[in-house]
C-alpha cells in the first residue's frame, strides 16, 4: 500500500462522482442532493487527509517536481494548500443554489474545475516528488494512517481554509 497510489485512487473516484452528477435529470433532484452530499464530503475529507498525512512528509523529503512553483517543495506545498482553500470555497458555494437548476450544475462544474486543476498538478507534482523522494516504508506508514482518517471520517470533516504561508511553516 503506498499514499500516492491512495490519493491517485481518489482522485479517480471523484472523477467519477462528478461524472455521475453530469449524467443525471436535472429533476431528479434526490439522486443529485445523495451524489453531490458524498462527493463533497469526499472532497473535504480528502483534503484533510492529504494536509495531515501528505503534505507535512512531502515537506520534509521532498525537493519539487516538474512545474511546480517557484521549483520548490515548499512552493508545491503552498499551492496545494491555496488549491483546497479555493475547492472548499467552491463546495461551499454549491449550497447557496437550488439542487438541479443551471446555477447549481455550474456551481458544481465549478468546483469541478478548481479539483481537476489542483488533481494534475498534484499528481504532476507533489505525488511524483514523494514517490521520488520518500522510500516505500514510508509511503506505506502514511497510505495506512491515510486510509485509517478517511473510514473514520467517511461522512465528512469540518471544512477549513488555511493559511498556505503558515501551513509551510508550521510543518516544514
């Protein structure tokens, strides 16, 4: 078991999930409010996951892959972090739309396009640098406290934004 297979395995799911909301009647607001409740738990408790986990170890071994700003681990880290301020903005605003009506669909496709946009660079970056940079014991010890957060939170975390700066320094 490895942490950056675990975090790649979740970015598929919630491809998928957002894929599943595009192909439902907007009328079947149930279906919507059922899929959308867990893809956005999912998406909070993810992101916590990676900032307790990840991010902190990737801190400490990495060095910075390929595009990743400023070249630096500390630059990847800081815009990770700025990327899940801006996803659970964008899960947030979901809410304040009716469940199956235009603005809701892009509410949600704009949350689709924040996590889609932090997914590649993370898998381009952080994912790449770990897997580079931090030896398979170590990628095993954090998939399985990984794994362990997201069971016991698997309705959801109280979503909330950090300061990227302070995030850095805190756990660099």
């Amino acid at each position: 078991m490895d942490i950056t297979q675990l975090i790649l395995d979740d970015h598929a799911e919630q491809r998928r999930l957002f894929a599943i909301i595009e192909q439902i009647d907007p009328k079947n607001t149930d279906a919507l409010t059922k899929v959308w409740d867990r893809l956005s738990a999912f998406l909070d408790v993810h992101a916590e996951a990676e900032e307790r986990f990840f991010y902190p170890e990737l801190l400490k071994l990495g060095e910075g892959a390929n595009d990743a700003d400023d070249g630096t681990v500390e630059g990847e880290t800081e815009d990770a972090i700025e990327d899940h301020n801006k996803l659970r903005d964008a899960v947030k605003a979901v809410a304040g739309h009716a469940v199956g009506s235009k603005a809701w669909f892009e509410a949600v496709g704009q949350a689709n396009v924040v996590n889609s946009k932090h997914m590649g660079e993370e898998e381009r970056q952080g994912l790449t640098d770990f897997r580079i940079n931090a030896d398979v014991a170590v990628r095993h010890h954090l998939a399985v406290r990984f794994a362990a957060f997201e069971a016991e939170h698997i309705t959801g975390v109280k979503p909330v934004n950090k300061d990227p700066e302070g995030y850095v320094d805190k756990h660099g």
